[in-house]
C-alpha cells in the first residue's frame, strides 16, 4: 500500500543511465517528486491519484493490467525512449536475445501505449521526428554526475585484490563491505574474481569486480590513480601460515593505505597507524576503520608516506 502518493512515479528495469541523463533531470527541473519502482517490482495499489507515470523503455504485462485498472487516476502516463525501440529494422543485427527483448517489453506495446493515451518522450530530435504523429517531447540530457568533476562528491576506491585461493576471506569482507557502502556514500568497492565472485557481490552498490589477469597487467592495474585503501584480510589456517607480505608493496604502489590482518605474516612488516593499520579479524573493527580512514585524509596521507618510505627508500 502507498501511504503517500508521489507526484511522478518512474518504473525502470534498474538504476540505469537512460533514467539518470534525461528523465530524472527533466522532472527535478519541474519540481516533481520522484519514486521509483522497477520492472520486476509488483505494482503498488493507489487509494488517490498519481499525476505521472512514465515508463522508461520497457514494459511487462503486469504493469500493463496496473495501467488499465488505474488509468483514470493518472494524468500523464509517459513512455521514454532513447532508442529507436518501435521500429523492428533496425534491430537487424542485434543479438537474438536482444532483439527478442525489444520484441517483448518495447515493440508490441505502442498500439496499446497510443490506446491508453500515453505520451512519447524521447531523447533526439531525430526520433521525435520519426514519430512526429505521437508529437514527442524531446528531453536534452543532463549530467548526472553532479560535483564529482570538481571533487565535491568524489569517489575513494576501497579494494582487495585477492586470488582465487582466498575465497574465504572474501566471504568474511562481504557483510563488512555491504556495511561500509551502506553507510559511506563517497565508497565504491573494487576486488578481483571470476564469474561467481562477480554474482556474489552484484547486489551491493557502487562494486566493480574485475577479472583474473596476467601479472603484467595487474602492475600496470595498480600504477594507475584513484585508489584509497587497500585490505589485506588473513584468516588463521594453516594454509595462510605460508604466505608472505607482499599485499603490502602492491597496496603502496597503488597509492593507498593498507588495513591488514593482525598476524604474524603483516606483523613484521607493519607498524600500526605508522605505515598501515593492524586490525584483529574482527569484521565490525574493520568496517569503523575504514569509515574512519575514509574521512581522515590527513591520517592517510601520513601512513602512504611513511610506506612509500619504506617501499622505496631513497
């Protein structure tokens, strides 16, 4: 039940570019109060009107019975398109399965869009042109990318670089990486892992899981900016009694601050809150020491230093 009825209501199949360059600008612009559901969302009951309803692309039979039974209590029901989704020739050459999925939630549904008295926005003057007998409106992109360009809201890269033979450390990160997204808007999350690692963290916000590469590449990975802090978790385990410190001198190359496991393997390496920081395998100490590192520029900026030292005496 919708206890407050919003003034536009947007259904997208996801957070998406299409709805963050145009629709959501265009609606700022006009002072509309914006929800959003998706696609696969089940569509909520209305006890009032709903002023606007725009769908971004796509549409389910589901959300199509919604639109018949409540039709009369919309004002505008919109359909925006930044493709040409109702034209069939251009999609000759497309992947089947795609083609397949314009047929499906795009295509087969203009007539009935037309019956219910949809409006078409779309997002060039070229398709507004195509379809000048729905007289689009033209929506201009806008960036979404509000302060990030001037470092207002910059992103600080929180990453474990982890081989396939860390599967359990990575399974230890996920709840204490899920916390600090959470509540660390200005964190994004990067690790390394193949397929099933890349399902596993899908759901978390702002991750960016990379595929397994040559060494080669990896030191040309982490000779590029933009990284903050870097994890070197280490369970206890008789496996992980062999391993060496050598997380250290990749985290310092990547210019960031290392938070490692405090055992025996980063102990003789790392002076705590020197050139790193040493923590017990205890998940909620890591998740505040990020979120402490995260806003403590000065702090970071010290211990880089100091590693950088130690990493590349002169």
């Amino acid at each position: 039940m919708v206890s407050r009825q919003p003034r536009a209501l947007i259904v997208e199949q996801g957070a998406n570019p299409t709805s963050d360059f145009f629709v959501r600008p265009w609606l700022d612009a006009n002072g509309e109060e914006i929800t959003t559901l998706r696609l696969d969302d089940s569509p909520p009951l209305l006890d009032e009107s709903l002023p606007t309803v725009i769908f971004v692309r796509y549409i389910t039979p589901a959300w199509r019975q919604w639109v018949e039974k409540n039709r009369q209590k919309m004002s505008r029901l919109v359909l925006f398109m930044d493709d040409d989704l109702f034209d069939l020739r251009p999609h000759t050459g497309l992947p089947i399965r795609y083609r397949w999925k314009l047929y499906r939630l795009a295509w087969r549904h203009q007539a009935w869009l037309k019956k219910m008295g949809a409006e078409l926005w779309v997002s060039t003057p070229w398709l507004a042109e195509k379809y000048v007998s729905w007289q689009p409106t033209v929506l201009q992109p806008q960036s979404p990318y509000s302060g990030v360009g001037s470092g207002l809201s910059a992103q600080k890269t929180l990453f474990y670089h982890g081989s396939a033979s860390h599967s359990q450390e990575l399974e230890w990160l996920y709840p204490m990486v899920e916390q600090v997204l959470n509540q660390d808007h200005t964190l994004s999350f990067e690790l390394i892992g193949n397929s099933k690692v890349r399902n596993r963290f899908t759901a978390l916000p702002r991750v960016h899981v990379l595929y397994p590469m040559e060494w080669p590449a990896y030191q040309a990975l982490l000779s590029r900016p933009g990284r903050t802090i870097g994890l070197a978790p280490l369970l206890e385990n008789r496996f992980n009694a062999a391993r060496a410190h050598t997380k250290f001198f990749d985290i310092t190359q990547a210019g960031a601050v290392g938070i490692y496991a405090d055992h025996p393997v980063y102990r003789s390496i790392i002076r705590h809150q020197h050139n790193g920081v040493l923590l017990p395998m205890d998940q909620q100490a890591w998740a505040d020491e990020i979120l402490r590192l995260s806003n403590d520029e000065q702090s970071r900026k010290k211990m880089l230093e100091n590693a950088k030292h130690q990493v590349f005496p002169l």
